[in-house]
C-alpha cells in the first residue's frame, strides 16, 4: 500500500512539475521575435545616460556634452530628443553653466573623476536623465556592414 502511494505521489509532482514547464514555455514563447530573442515593446521606468567632459585648451574651458545615437532610437518624446540635440550642440561657457543647464532638463550627477588628458587635467561627469518609459534596443541583432573581406566588423 505504501509503494503504490508513493508511486501515484511521485507520478503527480511530475506530471505537475511538466504542467509547469509547458505553461512557462508557451508563456514565453508568445513573446518571442523571429530570431528566438525574447522582446518586450516598453519599459516602462529607467535611466539616460550621457557624459559631460570638462578641459582646458589654449587658456579657455572647454565643455562637451557627449550622449551616445542610440538614445534616438529609445524614445519617441520630441521634447526630451529636441533638447538632447541642443544639448549636444550647444557651446557652453563654463563647467558651471553645463552642470546647471544640464540639472534644468533632468540631468542628474550619478559619479565624477578627474583624469590626466594630454593638455592637463580632463573633468569627466556621468549624467543620468530618469524617464518614465523606453524602447528597449538590440543593436546585437542589427545587420552591421561587412568590411571588404566580408567578415562582419566589431
């Protein structure tokens, strides 16, 4: 009587532990692209990050917003890219004003270093925007351009 128990015990943790299984499967299985990758259409809360470098070159300060294309492609919000690109290619006067044009938009300070560039000392800030959702991108499974001996380039 015992076996027989724990016979039927042991065939129901498996036939449950299957029925899981298959479930999960078919759950992710909706959500897959045609390449096998799992996809999801938003996120829907995260993080910008750009870079706000400051040196000095002949005397004068120079300051570089630096924000990577991709972040074009993670958004739709006109505003947010309309600034970004004025951000990008404003010329500011000091590390001072970027820092507080940059805190105007959202930007916030997440670290900072001070590095040795070749004309002295280079200030480098990570910046971090929060915003409320993004696309999520996968340049992995983009088609890259073949140089001339046909492998693909890294």
């Amino acid at each position: 009587m015992k076996k027989d128990m724990k016979t039927w015990t042991l065939t129901l943790v498996l036939m449950l532990g299957s029925a899981a299984l298959v479930a999960q499967d078919s759950r992710l299985s909706s959500k897959e692209d045609a390449q096998g990758g799992v996809y999801r259409t938003t996120i829907h809360s995260g993080e910008f990050y750009a870079k706000l470098t400051s040196f000095v070159l002949a005397n004068h300060e120079q300051v570089r917003f630096t924000a990577d294309d991709i972040m074009l492609r993670m958004t739709r919000d006109q505003d947010f890219l309309k600034a970004l690109q004025e951000l990008r290619d404003y010329r500011f006067e000091n590390l001072i004003q970027a820092l507080n044009v940059c805190a105007s938009h959202g930007w916030e300070v997440r670290s900072s270093t001070v590095i040795e560039g070749r004309s002295g000392p280079e200030q480098h800030f990570l910046l971090a925007r929060p915003v409320d959702s993004m696309m999520p991108v996968s340049p992995w499974l983009e088609a890259r351009p073949s140089d001339a001996k046909g492998s693909r380039q890294r």
